[in-house]
C-alpha cells in the first residue's frame, strides 16, 4: 500500500532560465562596484548528516515526500551582505548563500515586501540558472515568499530596488533548504508506460477538465497532485482542492508553488518506452503562495485560495463538482504521477466505502475505484480530482495499491463527505465553494473566458453529406456554435474565426468567419452565418477534428475557445480504400529464391494485394500499379490488374496478379514503395511498401567469472555482435552471486549509444541473480520481486529502446556494486536478438568466353581476325564467334548492339545452359577504319528482363571494301 506522492519534477534549467526572462531582468553579474567573489558568503551545513543519508535512503526505497531538509538562517539586507549605489541612483544588495554537498537549494522568505520597481533574482555563480525576477506582484497578505529550486551549491541573492523606496524593502530569510534528492524527474524515476498522455486524443472530450489540474510543492521540501474548483458566487476565486495526507495547512499553504500545463507535448503510445521515461512538458508556468481555507482528515481534503491571479496565457479551468452521493457511472483521473507529466486514467467501477475497505458503505468517507480500465495512478497522483462522467469533481486521491505493474483499487475522499466535514468554515467545503448558501447539488466548470461553448450543431444534409448526423471525410458540413456569457455583464456584438489545431490538417474552411449578436448575462447565443468547412477525403476516419475559435471581443484581450468535433468510426460518404492485409509475394524458384520477401535482382515476381472498402461501395474495376522506388521495374501488361466490386466493410484481392522485378541495384534490405491506382479518379490512391528484410536471430553471451566488491566499482564488459539487422526485440540473461543484491546496479548500452538500466538496486539484503532474463513480456517487474532472483522480469528501464538499432557493433554491459561491505562475482552474461535483417540475392553475372571459329581465345596480343576476302558488292563477308557459358545459372543472348555495318546473322535470342556453348555470325557491309565497340545484351535466369551488357571492341585496321583485317579486342 501507498500513499500518492510525489518523486521528482525535471530539470531545474528549463523552469529558471524562464523565470529570468519574465521582466528583462538580468543578473547583474558585472559593471559593479563590488566583484562577485568579495560578497560575503553565508554557509549552511546540515546539522545531522546521518539523517540526510537516511532520508535519501528511506525516500529512494519507499517513495517519501520529501526531497530536502529545512535548515533556519537569519538573513537581511540589514545585517549581512553588501550594499551599493549603480549609476542610475538604484540600490543594489547581495549576498551568496551556499549549502555544500547540495543538489539544489530553496528558499523560504518568513517576510517578504517588495516595493514598486524593485525586484529580487537567484543566480549561480556563472548565471546561467536564474530564478526571478520576483517584485510587487509577489507580495502576500501572510508575507511570505518561497524560491523556485535552484540546482546549485551555491547562489547569489541580488536585490535591486530604487534609491529612494530603499526603506520600504522588508525581505527575511529564514529557511535554506538543503535538496539532497533531485527534485525533477530523472529517467530511473519516470512514471509508468502504461500512463496516458493527457496529449492523447483519449483526453479531448476532458480538455477543460486538464487545465484546471496541477502540480504543487511546499515548503520547498514535499510535493502533490490538486486541482482549481469553481464556486457557486459567479466570481472567479483561485479555490485549489488537494489531499488532506500532502501536508497542506495554515502554516505549509504560503510556501506553494503551483506549476501549470506541465504536460508532454506529444501523445507517446501507453506501453511503449517513451511513454515511460521523462517527457517535454514545460515547467516555466508557476504561481507562488496561497491561503488555507479548510481541511478534514475523515475525508482527506485540504482546500487553498492561491494568492496571485493565474496568468491567463496557462488557460486555468475551474473545475465543477457534485456533492450528491449517487455513485458515477464512470469515472476521469487527471494527476501527475511520480510529479512527472500530467496522464489521465478511466475506470468504470465505482463503489462508496470507507479508505482502503472493499465493503458498499453508502455513507462511508470515499469512493474505491475497482482498479483502471485504462492508465492507472502512482505515487505524486495524491490529491488529484476524481471526476464524475459529466466532468464534475467527486473527490480527491488518498491513497491506494495501483501502478503500472499492479493493477488493483485506489481511494478517494468523498466530495460529499467533505462539504459538511467537520462541521466548521475551516473543515468542510460548503463556506467556500457555496458562499451564498444556494444548496445547489452540483455546479459546472468554468474558464477565465467569458464565453463558454454549448453542444455545436453539424448539419450534413445532402447533397453536401449523407445526412446522418455523422461527420465523415468528404463531406462538406455546417457548424452552429452556441456561446454562453458566463461573465456578470452583456457582451456587445462580435465577430468570431474558425482555426485549425492538431487533426485539422486535412480541412478546407469554406466560410471560417461568423458573426454574433449581443449576448445578454447567462444567455446563449448562436452565429448568425454558419461556418462551412469540407473535410478532406484523405481525413483519417475516425480522427477527430480539432479547432479553435477565435473570438475578437471588445474589452478582452483575444478569447480563444477550443472547438472539438468528432468523426464517425465509419466512413462510408467517399471511397476509401486500405490494406486488408500484408501484400502477398511470390518469388519461385528460377525467379527468385522462394521466401515470399523480394530481394534484389530477383525478377517475375507476383504481388497479390489484399484491399478493403471503408466507404461506400465500390463497383469493379481496374488498379494500375506504380512504383515510387526507381529500381523497381513493373512488366507492362500486367501494371494493371482487375479487382471485384466492394461493399462498404467488403474486402478483394486482385484477380491476376501483378508482375515486378527489383534491379540488382536495388539497396539491400531498403523497403519498395508502390501506388494502386484506381480508374475511379474519386477513389483515393493507395500507398504501400513491401518490406526487403527477413526475420533472424542472432546472440551473444560471456562468462567472465569477474569479482566485484565489496568496495564500491564498475566492472565493464563487452559483447561484440557481427551479424547485420535492426532489432525487433531482446532478452538479456544474467548469473551474478552477491551476498547483498541492493547494491547491484547493471546497465545496458547499445553500439549506437543509447543506455537502458535493467537492474537498481533491488532485493534488499538478499542474495543473488541466478539465471536472471530480463524481459520487456514478463508479468512482473524487476523491483516488485525479491531475491534471490531467478526466472523472467520486466527491467527496470524497457529494453525495447533499442528497438530499430542496428545490432551490428559493441553491446557495452556495466555491473556496479554502489556499497561497501559485500561482493561477488558476475558469472554469466546472455544477450539475446529477434532480428530484421536485410535479405538479398546475390545476382550471379553472366560469364562468357569468346573463342574464334579455330578455338582461339581472343585477346589483344592475337593479332587480326580477318573476315573472308570478297570483291565489293559481293556477298556479305562474316566471321563466326563462339560463346561459352561459364556461369552456374542459364545465360540469354537475347540481342547485339554494334556500329553501322555490322550485325549479327541467324537467330536471336540464343540460350546458353551452364557449360555449353553458341556460335555467333557477324556479318560486315562496310566499315571505315578506327575503332568501334559493341555491346552483347544479355540477361540471367535470375535477373530475367533486367539487361547486363557485355562490352566488346574491335578496331578496323584500313577502311573496309570487301576485305580487310579486323581485330577483337575483348
């Protein structure tokens, strides 16, 4: 069992290097009266470090919130650092704090006013991390302020305030937090794959629902997942609901930082190995500071107005809620798991309990989700919304028993438990979120936009669409979009603008622009011209279309409305064609080598495509097939091939095959990319590629039988892999006896450099990894065993991230013992490849011996080859040549190529079977004296229709006029 909480962030940089840029400001790191290194600098060292080393310890095995110890300072401009005077008459005060030994340092201020125009920066020594400027803006009722973390040792405190506010400057700092755990996500601590992006189109139907959720920290030490509710006044106040567990009270809620839309930018596939590392989302989106409101432990709330309005560029959505005790038919959890991206799970299976209890309790304290139907929630999800199948908050995460390799319950306090709570302001909901004592049941969310958009109206009627309701590719639709001030005031006629966002690529906007009336306080409106947009045929069925509108407002900055329509899983208003199957093809024996894969040289090659309609019918017809690869040659009479008529859902084969052949030119193992056309110029074309590669294997194994320990050491080992492919999957096999396996760390790197860790520490005190298989398909992983370890595991790291690589080259393997005391010896290390290798004939060239009609080989140095003395205007002179075939395959003389005057007599094309032999008879008219070449064209029975040209050249000793000499060179 465990709490939620959270284990890291990202990288520090990305947040201070924009934080430094909010104003302008700059660290003043010269043109000052005072050098940097004679700023006084001010120490502080943890006053226990065993405590630290344990706290690492105990956060690194069971997941603790904290990441960093407190130490109190006693710092002012008044009494310590330096002052001096810049030349624009502004004051300037520094100090340098350091923590040694410090992953990152934070800060906590217990009294903090900044006059107007001034502003205070954190920076490492060379500036290139810089937290700030923080001025006016971050002044707080409770007087507090709390530092973003800084990845330092060491930083530098400037102040900058102008001469004649000096005095107005209060700034205290009381609290130097040591970090002695990374704050941001690192990849050994990234959330499961099986988490969904809230990028992923799973998530667009919950859009508003994923910009009213957050990430926070307090006290610059623990961290959480929560989410802005709304209230039912109308008015918007910043109301945050958490869990009660993340330590969220009256003294912890002005040391907040609020992070938002940190969220990957991209929908990485759930299970894959992307989906399991760190990902991209931007931490640069803080607010800082909040007031505590109430908080119950029956129900687990803790309920916070955050001090500072949001910015409105990070689009924050105030959640709606229910305090009706119906349970949902379905359930959204939005959160941040392990504090890494936001992800988003569904589950369907809802039932009220009390926390960690599997028994119906009508009035217990929360709801138990009867594990995830998708995704799933880890540690750094507590306090994340749970949100009803209308979008509307139900409760908050406790705790529970689910990830990604363990697919049980989770828990959450009751929302209509905590509006009554413990019956006072400061422990329940309902002072807060109903201030005018309304009683209504449940309310809707609501942005920072004045406008809100009610359900749109599509209008497909013939002959634009097919009339269902349905949108599909090709048809040309309407759209009605219903606004609805949301705002205490109306709102003056204006006019609004259709724009694509991602899924929208393939859309025409016919009439993007629209106007509406004046919108009277909580009335609906709709535009008064529809918008008209034809969705392209090539639109992939069932994608949605995702749009904004973009509403020009007088008295509002630009109002941006995201406008999700969906498609139907059928497409059936157009043609639309695609592959049933993998195409089909046959190389016999003669043409090729008979594996079904085309390689190059291989020749009369046929191809079978399997199609299937996903539109509307289709009657018979003809498919032209063309080649994008210019190695591929594609036989004329059979480039066009009959396939049968196609209902919608119906699929049909070619019923003569399609004839090709790759040139032996063709780049091994490079794929062949080909086009069906059909007569039908509505129908799409159809593109396709025929792989060149065949399934292998390969491996690759040591027994080094090297010791390691029991002082801390990186053994390194080294298996080389020869053979040629990418690779499709791997397993990797170890025997390692050790009498303590929590000090082992063992990582994988590939010949191109990428580095995965299979193995971190686990299994305790425990002894021993024998015949241990790292496998990405086994059923459970790595750190949920114990040792000693024996049988397949999922590694720490998947190794399907070398997936694709190629295998050729150096497998690096690192064995780390990361403790004293204990050793052992690595015994055997295993590697193993699925493969998918180039495959590729080797075209056999044809191979002639050219001999005269007396036997003789020609060469150069045999002088003449006379052809028979005639006067002219008499018979044609000839000579006769012999062809023997010294290849191992049949050689087809099949045509000559030689100057003006010469050409070959008798029948062509000539067969010549291994072995055996041909004569050739040239005949000669006339000739004038020089050199010539000719060409005889020939062709293999493996490469039968791709001509190789055999090169001779003569030379004409005088002029010919019925005789004369001519020599062969060959």
């Amino acid at each position: 069992m465990h709490r939620k909480r959270v284990e890291s962030l990202l990288t520090t940089t990305a947040i201070l290097l924009m934080v430094g840029s909010l104003h302008g400001a700059e660290p003043l790191l010269k043109g000052t009266a005072i050098p940097l290194d004679k700023i006084p600098v001010e120490t502080f060292v943890p006053p226990d470090q065993d405590k630290i080393a344990q706290l690492a310890t105990t956060t690194e095995v069971t997941g603790s919130y904290l990441f960093a110890e407190p130490i109190d300072a006693s710092i002012s401009p008044w009494t310590h650092g330096e002052w001096e005077t810049l030349s624009d008459g502004k004051r300037l005060w520094r100090v340098r704090v350091k923590s040694p030994d410090a992953v990152s340092i934070n800060l906590g201020f217990l009294d903090y006013k900044m006059p107007e125009g001034g502003h205070l920066l954190l920076y490492s020594l060379d500036g290139k991390k810089v937290a700030g400027p923080f001025t006016d803006a971050h002044n707080s009722d409770h007087g507090q302020f709390w530092s973003p973390v800084v990845e330092v040792t060491e930083l530098v405190l400037e102040v900058i305030v102008p001469g004649e506010h000096e005095g107005d400057l209060r700034l205290f700092l009381t609290s130097v937090n040591h970090g002695f755990l990374p704050l941001f996500a690192t990849e050994e601590k990234a959330s499961g794959s099986c988490n969904i992006d809230v990028a992923c189109t799973e998530a667009d139907p919950w859009r508003d629902q994923v910009n009213s959720v957050a990430v926070y920290t307090t006290g610059g030490a623990r961290r959480c997942t929560g989410s802005l509710v709304n209230n039912t006044s109308g008015e918007i106040r910043q109301f945050f609901l958490t869990a009660n567990h993340c330590s969220v009270n009256q003294s912890t809620a002005p040391s907040m930082v609020f992070y938002w839309n940190y969220e990957n930018s991209t929908c990485r596939p759930p299970g894959s190995a992307a989906s399991g590392q760190s990902g991209d989302g931007p931490l640069n989106r803080t607010s800082h500071g909040a007031t505590f409101r109430a908080r119950h432990t029956g129900s687990d709330f803790s309920l916070v107005e955050i001090n500072h309005p949001i910015d409105p560029e990070y689009t924050p959505y105030f959640a709606g809620w229910r305090r009706t005790t119906e349970p949902p038919q379905s359930v959204v959890c939005i959160h941040h798991p392990r504090v890494s991206e936001k992800r988003i799970s569904f589950a369907s299976q809802v039932t009220p309990t009390n926390y960690l209890n599997s028994t119906v309790t009508q009035n217990g304290s929360h709801w138990r989700v009867h594990r995830w139907d998708l995704g799933t929630t880890e540690p750094g999800s507590s306090g994340s919304p749970l949100f009803d199948e209308q979008g509307r908050v139900i409760g908050q995460l406790h705790g529970g028993y689910a990830s990604c390799t363990s697919d049980t319950d989770d828990w959450y306090g009751r929302f209509s438990q905590s509006w009554e709570g413990g019956g006072t302001p400061d422990t329940r909901l309902r002072d807060w979120l109903d201030p005018g004592n309304t009683g209504a049941p449940y309310i809707m969310g609501r942005g920072l936009s004045p406008l809100s958009i009610k359900s749109p109206i599509i209008d497909d009627a013939p002959p634009r669409g097919d009339g269902d309701g349905i949108v599909e590719p090709g048809e040309e639709i309407l759209i009605w979009v219903p606004l609805e001030n949301v705002t205490e005031q109306p709102l003056e006629d204006f006019v609004a603008t259709l724009v694509p966002m991602s899924g929208a690529e393939h859309i025409e906007f016919l009439e993007g622009t629209s106007f509406y009336p004046s919108i009277g306080v909580n009335n609906v409106e709709e535009n008064e011209i529809a918008f008209r947009i034809l969705i392209g045929a090539d639109h992939p069925c069932g994608q949605d279309i995702r749009l904004q509108l973009m509403v020009d407002l007088e008295g509002y900055d630009e109002v941006s409305l995201p406008l999700i329509i969906p498609t139907g899983p059928i497409c059936d208003f157009v043609p639309r064609l695609e592959l049933d199957s993998v195409p089909m093809v046959e190389d016999y024996t003669g043409n090729g080598n008979n594996n079904g894969v085309p390689e190059p040289g291989e020749s009369s090659l046929e191809l079978t495509v399997s199609l299937r309609n996903v539109g509307k019918p289709l009657p018979a017809q003809n498919f032209t097939l063309v080649s994008n690869t210019p190695t591929t040659y594609i036989y004329g009479s059979s480039a066009s091939q009959h396939f049968p008529s196609m209902a919608n859902g119906q699929q049909a084969n070619n019923i003569q095959p399609f004839m090709f052949a790759l040139s032996p030119d063709h780049p091994c193992g490079a794929p062949v990319d080909l086009t069906l056309i059909a007569d039908d110029p509505e129908v799409p074309p159809v593109n396709f590629a025929l792989t060149t590669t065949v399934d292998g294997s390969t491996s690759g194994s040591l027994t080094p039988d090297t010791s390691i320990g029991p002082s801390p050491e990186v053994v390194s080992f080294t298996i080389p892999v020869d053979d040629v492919g990418n690779v499709e999957s791997m397993t990797a096999q170890f025997s390692i006896i050790h009498t303590w396996v929590g000090d082992l760390i063992i990582r994988l790197t590939s010949p191109e450099g990428n580095t995965v860790i299979l193995y971190n520490r686990y299994g305790g005190n425990g002894q021993n990894l024998i015949d241990t298989v790292f496998d990405d398909e086994a059923s459970v992983n790595i750190g949920q065993g114990s040792a000693p370890f024996t049988g397949s595991y999922r590694p720490a790291q998947l190794l399907s991230t070398f997936n694709g690589e190629q295998v050729t080259g150096d497998w690096i393997i690192e064995v780390e013992d990361a403790a004293d005391l204990d050793g052992g010896t690595v015994e055997f290390i295993g590697l193993n490849f699925q493969l998918n290798q180039p495959s590729c004939v080797e075209v056999p060239e044809p191979s002639l011996t050219i001999k005269d009609n007396r036997g003789n080989i020609f060469q150069p140095e045999n002088g003449a080859l006379d052809f028979a003395t005639t006067t002219v205007g008499s018979a044609i002179p000839t000579r006769s040549l012999v062809l023997e075939n010294d290849s191992d395959v049949v050689v087809l003389l099949f045509d000559t190529k030689f100057p003006d005057g010469f050409f070959p007599l008798g029948s062509i094309p000539k067969s010549i079977p291994p072995g055996e032999s041909v004569k050739l008879t040239i005949g000669l008219t006339t000739a004038e004296e020089g050199v010539f070449t000719g060409n005889l064209l020939v062709e293999t029975n493996v490469s039968d229709k791709l001509t190789v040209e055999v090169p001779l050249q003569g030379t004409i000793l005088e002029p010919f006029q019925g005789s004369g000499a001519l020599m062969i060179i060959f």
